[in-house]
C-alpha cells in the first residue's frame, strides 16, 4: 500500500490507515514527508505567518473538520 505521512495529533486517522494496510509515518520534521505518496495534516498550523514552504510533492490532505473515514477515502483517491 502507499507511504502516508501523519501529523502525531491526528491518532484515529493514523489508525484507520494503518487498518487499511497503509504505511503510516509520523510529521515531526521537513524531511519526515521525503518519499510519502500523500500528507495529512489538522490544519492547526497551517501557513503560520503567512510562510509556506513545500517539503513534498506529494499531495496533502487537511483533515480539519473531516471524519477519519473521510479523510481514508480522500487518501485513497488522491493515491491511485
């Protein structure tokens, strides 16, 4: 299944992609995101300053508001 990284706050989604058979990596650092297929993130900190910076260019999910199901299928279709 497809590398995801996950921010540490979101631990019902890293679970519901772990079930999924995904490979799950925690966002502590920049180069945490290096080789994943996708991202998510709460959104908490979210552009900070007005400063963005790409570390990846796989695509990234904010789960801001989402379910944890709902953010598995965001993944799912963002990946294939």
């Amino acid at each position: 299944m497809a590398r995801i990284g996950i921010e540490g706050t979101l631990a019902d989604v890293k679970g519901a992609l772990q079930a999924k058979g995904h490979d799950v990596v925690d966002l502590r650092q920049e180069q945490d995101a290096q080789n994943c297929d996708c991202c998510v993130i709460s959104g908490q900190d979210k552009d900070v300053m007005g400063i963005q910076n790409a570390a990846t260019q796989a695509s990234v999910i904010n789960a801001d508001g989402m379910t944890a199901d709902e953010v598995c299928q965001q993944v799912e279709q963002r990946i294939q």
